[in-house]
C-alpha cells in the first residue's frame, strides 16, 4: 500500500466514502419541491410539520383528504404538512406534474409537497435517514401515508403509521399539542 503524507490510499477512500453529518433537527434539511425548486425546511422554521409520505395509486391514497383538512385547520395556527410522494411501495408512477395534476384536481391539495423521493432503506432521502436515526428503525414507514410529526424547534416528537388517519383524534391531539408548546 503506498503512503501519502503518512496515511495509506486505504484510509484515503475510507475517508472520501464517510457520509456528511445529519441535521440535527428538522430545519436543516432541503429537498426539491414538487416543482423542481429548492425546498428548505428552514422556511418552516418556528411551525409545526407533519410529514407524510404519499403516493397515488393506494388504499390509503383518500388520506390525501384528511390532510388537507388537518392543514386547513390547522395551518392559522402554525401546522405545515409536507407531502413527499414515494414509489417505495410501487403505488406511484408519473412525472412530478402528474402528480402535482393528480393531487390538485381530485384532492384540492394545497399543501406543500416535494418531488417524488425515496424514503425508505439505504438510499433515502437524508430527512427519512435522519427521521430513522433519530427514533428507531421501527418507525421507517412500512407503507405509504406513514406521518412524523416535527416540534417548532425541528425535533421529531412522534411518529404515526399508515393506518393512523389524518384526523383521527391521536393526531389531531399530538398537533394540538405541538402547536400550544412555544418554539
């Protein structure tokens, strides 16, 4: 093995290959909007966040309504939902505007959401690994619709799964609460 500077090219790849540090909250993180544009979460910074991994082809693509309702009531006070449509489950196909097309015209959504991404094993998106890391592989989404919920300080505070409805009195409770405890 041949030495540069002391260390060996061994350590040298080892070194390029270590992954950049997480956040450590959610406001540090940036993905691409539904649109194709820089979407940093820092503009949130302060609100609460519900985020949920969507797509449009599933038997629990009708929470697209509920969330929109949960926004709607919720979004005076501070609650931002993030959609991030996900072919992690095969239930999702099309461009970005077909998405964008599909989620406008049959849900009315006006929340904010992302481009298609990946949110599930090695290869997702850094909030997903960050949301993983943060609180237990137990709470990477085994579905679509699958929600975390952020505090006004970017902390991850829970976690609900795909069967948990948007307005089901567990999660309307959890962001009542999050949005009464100040940043």
């Amino acid at each position: 093995m041949h030495k540069l500077f002391g260390v060996t090219a061994a350590a040298i790849v080892v070194m390029a290959a270590a992954p950049a540090a997480l956040p450590d909250n959610a406001f540090g993180f940036t993905m691409e909007s539904i649109d194709g544009k820089p979407m940093p979460f820092a503009q949130f910074k302060g609100k609460v966040l519900l985020v949920v991994n969507t797509a449009s082809f599933c038997g629990f693509t009708p929470q697209y309504e509920g969330l929109q309702k949960l926004y709607e009531t919720y979004s005076a006070q501070g609650l931002v939902v993030i959609g991030i449509p996900s072919n992690d489950f095969n239930q999702e196909s099309g461009s970005n505007a077909k998405i964008k097309e599909f989620c406008e015209s049959k849900f009315g959504i006006r929340f904010p959401m992302t481009a298609s991404s990946v949110v599930t094993g090695p290869k997702a998106v850094p909030f997903y690994t960050w949301a993983v890391k943060t609180m237990g592989a137990d709470v990477e989404p085994e579905w679509n619709f699958h929600k975390f919920l952020v505090n006004r300080d970017g902390k991850l505070i829970a976690s609900f799964n795909h069967k948990v409805e948007p307005m089901s009195p567990a999660l309307q409770d959890a962001v009542k609460k999050a949005l009464a405890t100040p940043a």
